[in-house]
C-alpha cells in the first residue's frame, strides 16, 4: 500500500488535489493511504513553499499546483 501525503492548509486547490489523487488511485486500482497534512511544520519539513505539495512514498513529486489526474496515475504506479 502506498503512503501519499496531501500538504496543505485547506485551500480550493488542497482539497482539488485531494480528490485528484483519490479518484487516480481508484482508476487504476492501487491501495493508497492518502493522508491530508495541514501541519504548517510537517509542511515545511518537506520544503514546500507553495501548497498544494504531494509526497508518495515519503518523495515530494509536485508542489504549488494541482497536477492532473493522468500525472498522478503516472506517479503512483512508479512509486
């Protein structure tokens, strides 16, 4: 099962990114814990400047937009 953390505030683009990642999981049908961190420490940890931030597997693969779908699908069978 994969870890994925999704960093942010609570933000639209959060949130957004949130539901981008859940429905990529379910298409291709891989386990994820999807985890959502509004901890501005746990954030900065991972040095992230601009939210939204994704880490899959304790790497950071994309911060400060909202990736597509076909881009997170991408990461997640990689992982």
């Amino acid at each position: 099962m994969l870890t994925v953390k999704v960093l942010g505030a609570g933000c639209s683009n959060c949130t957004q990114l949130e539901q981008v990642v859940r429905l990529a999981a379910d298409r291709i049908g891989v386990q994820a814990d999807v985890q959502k961190v509004d901890d501005y420490g746990e954030i900065m940890a991972y040095n992230v400047l601009a939210t939204p931030g994704l880490v899959i597997n304790e790497h950071l693969v994309s911060t400060g937009r909202v990736p597509t779908e076909s881009e997170v699908m991408n990461w997640l069978v990689n992982a």
